[in-house]
C-alpha cells in the first residue's frame, strides 16, 4: 500500500514540474508536443475532456490554464494532428472534433492522451 502512495506522490511531482514550466516559443511542452503526434502509426489511444476531470486536484485547473494562455500552440497541435490523415480519420471515428483537441499527454508506453475541451 506504501508503493502504491510512493508511485502516486512521484507521479504528481513530476506532472506538477512538467505543467508549472509555461513553453518557450523554441521548446514544446508536455501538452502540446507535436513529435509524438508526427510518430503516430495506429497506437493505442484515448481521449478526456478536461470537464470531466476532478477539478480539485488541480491537474484540471492548470490544463484549462494553460490551453486558455497558449492558443498559438493549441492552434499548431491541432494543424499537427490534421497533417497525419491517420490519426485525424481515427479522432474522428470516435467521435473527436479536431478543434476541441486542446493538449496531449504521451504515456510510457508510448500510447498518447487527447484532452478535449
């Protein structure tokens, strides 16, 4: 049960390093990285709106910030999930309107997460 606190509590740190850094306009943050949309070739997926996220841990709060602070960047994410038709045609098989597309989270295992307004 410690292991299950330790993993959780090293998780929270690093999401909170990784959102607390606002994107230089030379680096792409976490949430908005366009590279692993450019590698997508059929990978597992999955797909959040950020409402529907628990809005008092704060993970919701600083996504909802940081897509309201940064729409040039929303903006390229979304023109770069338009350029791979793939993945494009597979948002939209679930349902996924492109421009409620607003960040992205890529997991260990490479597989990546669409927030959607």
């Amino acid at each position: 049960m410690k292991r299950i606190g330790l993993v959780g509590l090293l998780s929270a740190l690093a999401l909170s390093l990784t959102i607390s850094t606002p994107p230089a306009a030379e680096h792409e943050s976490a949430f908005f990285a366009r590279a692993p949309i450019h590698a997508w070739h059929g990978q597992h997926f999955t797909v959040i709106r950020i409402d529907s996220l628990n809005e008092f841990d704060g993970f919701r709060g600083m996504l909802e910030n940081w897509t309201s602070s940064f729409p040039d960047q929303v903006e390229a994410l979304q023109a770069a999930i338009l350029a791979n038709r793939p993945l494009a045609a597979a948002l939209r098989a679930k349902g996924v309107q492109i421009r409620n597309v607003v960040a992205i989270q890529q997991g260990f295992n490479g597989n990546l997460v669409f927030y959607l307004r």
